[in-house]
C-alpha cells in the first residue's frame, strides 16, 4: 500500500512538496487532484491543437506532470501544403 501510494504522490506531485499523510489519504487525495486536472489538460490540448484523448489519459495517469507538459509544449501547427510542381508532368500529351 505504501508502494502504490508513493507512486501516486509522485504522479501527483505531492512527493515533491513533502507532503506526508497516510497511504490511503495520500492515495484518495492523488487520485481526486488527477481527476481534477484531467479536464483542464484536455482543454488546454484542444486549444493547441493537441490530441484530447491521449492527453485526457495522461492527465488522469500523471496529473500535474501532464498538465506541465501540454502547457510548455508548443501548439501543434501542420505543415502548409506543398503548392503542385509546374509543368505537370504527365504522358498523356
């Protein structure tokens, strides 16, 4: 128990600011703050373009880091396409 609690509170953040409660708080309060989160990094990932799905999952598996992440990662721009080749080549001639 204590394993998986250590664990959460690092996904969470929590092991970084000390905070030390018991496994099962640590774990409930873990699991709470990356419910929490998850929504806001798929919205954050929406608006830059990002998928929402992929980064859903990793708010609810990573919470704070995943937020921290979509946040500094620039927004997803595709490339313009490529203007056609003149002259066409074809055999058609």
């Amino acid at each position: 128990m204590t394993t998986i609690a250590y664990i959460l509170s690092l996904a969470s953040g929590f092991a970084l600011m000390g905070y030390n409660e018991s496994p099962e708080n640590l774990i409930a309060t873990s699991i709470i703050i990356n419910l929490a989160l998850a929504p806001l990094t798929a919205i954050v990932a929406m608006r830059r373009n990002r998928s929402i799905t992929a980064w859903s999952i990793a708010g609810v598996a990573l919470g704070a880091w995943a937020l921290a992440c979509v946040m500094i990662l620039p927004a997803y721009r595709p490339a313009p396409p490529r203007p056609p080749e003149y002259p066409p080549t074809s055999d058609a001639a």
